[in-house]
C-alpha cells in the first residue's frame, strides 16, 4: 500500500492534491449559519473582528454559510490566506480562540446550539502557538482543518467531539465535548 500522504519530492507536496480532491468531491450540501437575536450574522472574508460572542445561536440545519466536510467538520473562512498548502511536518504558528458549543432541547424537542464561554485563547494571552502538521501534537480536528489552510487565513471551525477530545476530559474540557475555534494560520516553517 503507497502511503501518499507521505509520499512528496522537494517543492511538491502530494497531500495537498489529494486533499484538494477529497474535499471537492465529500463536501456536504448541509452547512451552519450564524443567528445572532433571529437574523444571520454578517460575516465577510475580510471581518478581522470576532464573528460572535458568547450565547449567539448556531443553525447546523441551514445551507447557506459553512461548508460541512466528511468528517463533520464545520467551517467558514472569513479571510482568506496566500501561499502554499502546508505539508506533514512542517512547523504551523497559530492564534486561536476556542469556545464550548452548547447544545440544548428547546420546546420543540429539537436540538439547538451556541456559541459557549471561551475556554483557551493564545489571542487574550498575546502569544501565538506552535506545532507540527499532522504528528498528533493538536487535536484531529485541527490537523486536518490547517493542512487546508493557507498562511494567513482565518476560519472559524466547529469540531464534533470525535476531532476534539472524543471521549476524554481535558483539563476544564469535558469528555465528548464539541468545540468551536476562531483559527488564524500566520505561518509554516
């Protein structure tokens, strides 16, 4: 079996085609929307201010802002980066801002969600963090949403558990745990 994902020559990196691919092809018709007190939170690609704050409601049943990706990942580019795909390895330098996502059963017996109280920012600690693409140093969910990524991008990812923590606690995190992160990509190294 031909591993590709490790598989690249110098300038080239072959992941970054078959991810490309993948993502064309599993791209899912259902996507989230942003409500904020009943009306759609206008985000452009260009919004560099924070797209929500604590308690705005989250539609996963609306197909119109955020793309759904086959592994249920939710996200929105809300800047757009320049430059090459990242390649397993390489050294990413990040700022992030990580919320809960709160899940609630309204009148109706349906599900409802929002945007939960902040639990880590490496912005409110005015430090950015580092890490290697894909040698599970960082949770699933972002090593696959920033091998996506160009320097410089800035999205907002909602995680299901299983590419958060999946079924163990972290720190303040409780175990199954859906997560939601404002993710800005500054550089690869």
């Amino acid at each position: 079996m031909i591993n590709y994902f490790n598989t690249y020559k110098k300038g080239f990196c072959m992941k970054k085609s078959i991810l490309v691919l993948s993502t064309l092809f599993f791209l899912s018709a259902l996507s989230p929307v942003l409500v904020q007190s009943g009306r759609e939170a206008k985000l452009t690609k260009n919004d560099n201010k924070q797209p929500f704050t604590t308690g705005d409601k989250l539609n996963l049943n609306s197909a119109t802002e955020f793309t759904q990706t086959n592994d249920g990942i939710y996200y929105k580019t809300i800047k757009s980066g320049t430059g090459k795909l990242p390649c397993k390895g390489e050294v990413l330098t990040v700022h992030y801002t990580g919320y809960f996502l709160v899940k609630k059963m309204n009148d109706k017996k349906q599900i409802e969600y929002s945007i939960g109280e902040v639990f880590d920012s490496s912005v409110q600690r005015q430090k950015p963090f580092s890490f290697r693409l894909g040698m599970r140093q960082v949770i699933s969910g972002w090593d696959k949403m920033l091998a996506t990524m160009k320097p410089g991008e800035k999205r907002i990812v909602v995680l299901p558990s299983k590419e958060a923590y999946g079924n163990r606690a972290q720190g303040h995190i409780p175990a199954d745990a859906s997560l939601i992160f404002i993710i800005e990509f500054i550089s690869a190294a």
